[in-house]
C-alpha cells in the first residue's frame, strides 16, 4: 500500500514537473550536483587550464594589463547587475586564450571564464562581446556546465574529481571536453535570456547576444562556438523580444575602448 502510495506521488511529481512551464524549468534545471562542487570542479579545472599551455595558450597577463583590465571591467559590470544568480558562491574570473584563429568562448563550473582572441577580434561592437559574456556567465551561474557534465560523466565520477579520488588524466579529459560540452536548446534559451536580463542594468545594448549570434551564424564555416551553443528556434528575434518585454535600451554602447583592445591584440 505504501509502495503504492509512493508510485502515485511519484506520478503526479512527474505530471506537475512536466505540465506548467516555471517547473517544467526547474525540471530541467535539475542538477544532483550540490552548489558548492561547482566552486572546487571549477577549481582543479582551472588549474589543469593553466598548467596545460598546448591546448589552451593563455594570453600572458604581463604586457597585456590593459586588455585584461578591459574584459574584466566589463564582466564586472554585468556581474554588478544584481541579477546573476550564485553571484557571490562563484569564482568569475576571466582569462584570455591566445588563438586568434579560434571564435570561441567557454566556462567551466563555478564560473572561470576562457576567451579566445579569435572572438574578440572577429566581432564588431562592444555590445557583441558583452552578450557573449552575459550568455556564458549565464552557463555557470544557472549550472547549466555542471548538469551536462554529470550527464556526460556520472555524477559519481564528478564527484571523485571533486573529492581528489581521481586517476589523473580523467580531469584533463574533463578540461578539453569543456571546449566541446554542448548545452541543449533548454539551456541555450535559458542563458540567452539571462543575457538580456544581466545586460538590461549595463550601459551595453541589452540584446547584444542577438547581434553576436547574428554575425557568428552568418559565417561560411560554423564556428566552434555554434557546435557547442546550438541554435534554439528564432533564436535573435527571441532575445530581441526579451528585451522589448524587459523595456531594456538596445542603445549601442561606444565602442572607443573596444576597438583598442583589438588593435592591442593585432
Ligand atoms: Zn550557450
């Protein structure tokens, strides 16, 4: 009888989950990973990012102090928005990869972000690369990384990786995977989204994701960026609405200090 009792609970939790859309998105949200690994998996990640400079050439800090200084500021901003969720659980730091051929951005758990120069120098507006930034925070910050990687993994596994039970090896795997974790549309939506709600308090144009997703999918050959971040349908007219419906500025910020930075990186 209670078995029975269980099994229907269980079934009306599923129908619930399944039928009104705020826990349809908690359902999909659903990660069995508790917050605080995502602070120590991004950690030893990090740590293998660094210590492997073949696979992710980091631009050096010294000598590019006004490069670094200018993502930085604006991964800041959009952190101060006051809308980014486990704003104060996670690291949010910021690193340059250093291969400007490769369009490409990535976080890891607990909020370590990477930027390839081949990104910054592809795109035109400042705005662009604040709805990039805005779209990967978004990634860490819902912990969409870390409910793709238990997917991937097991959650057993992850958490050996965590606990420092692991062979070596496993968590250089996981690094290079981040490159090439692909999210699913439900997370895609999700980070664009959130993009728009952090940029709304920003000086940038609040559906800069939108012009970024416009000028990465207009290219010949997709970009890594595109296999790992798949499109959802009407993908720019949706950030675009979001914005119209968040009553945000689309106003383009100046562009000055962007295209600075470029010339620094050329
Ligand atoms: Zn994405």
């Amino acid at each position: 009888m209670i078995r029975v009792k269980v099994m229907y609970v269980f079934i009306l939790l599923l129908i619930t989950l399944g039928s009104c859309d705020p826990a349809k998105k908690a359902w999909n949200n659903f990660n069995l990973f508790p917050v605080e690994d995502d602070v120590e998996l991004g950690k030893q990640v990090s740590n293998q990012i660094e210590s492997d400079s073949k696979n992710f050439p980091l631009l050096p800090e010294r000598g590019n102090e006004e490069v670094y200084k200018y993502i930085r500021s604006m991964t800041q901003e959009i952190l101060n928005s006051g809308k980014v969720e486990n704003r104060d659980k996670f690291a949010w730091e910021v690193k340059i990869v250093d291969d400007p051929e490769t369009k490409n951005a990535f976080v890891t758990p607990g909020g370590y972000i990477y930027v390839y120069t081949g990104l910054i120098l592809f795109l035109d507006e400042a705005d662009d690369l604040a709805g990039v930034m805005g779209h990967e925070i978004a990634h860490a910050a819902y912990r969409h990384s870390t409910a793709q990687m238990t997917k991937l993994y097991g959650v057993d596994l992850i958490r050996q990786v965590v606990t420092g039970n692991t062979e070596s090896g496993l968590i250089g795997q996981i690094a290079m995977s981040l490159t090439s974790l692909s999210f699913s549309r439900f997370h895609e939506s999700q980070a664009d989204a959130a993009s728009v709600k952090y940029l709304c308090e920003t000086r940038y144009n609040a559906a800069g994701a939108a012009s970024f997703f416009e000028k990465i999918e207009g290219q010949p050959q997709p970009p890594a960026f595109l296999s790992t971040h798949p499109s959802p349908k009407n993908r720019v007219e949706a950030i675009k609405e979001e914005a119209k419906e968040r009553k945000c500025s689309t106003r383009n910020a100046r562009n000055t200090d962007f295209n600075r930075v470029k010339q620094l990186l050329k």
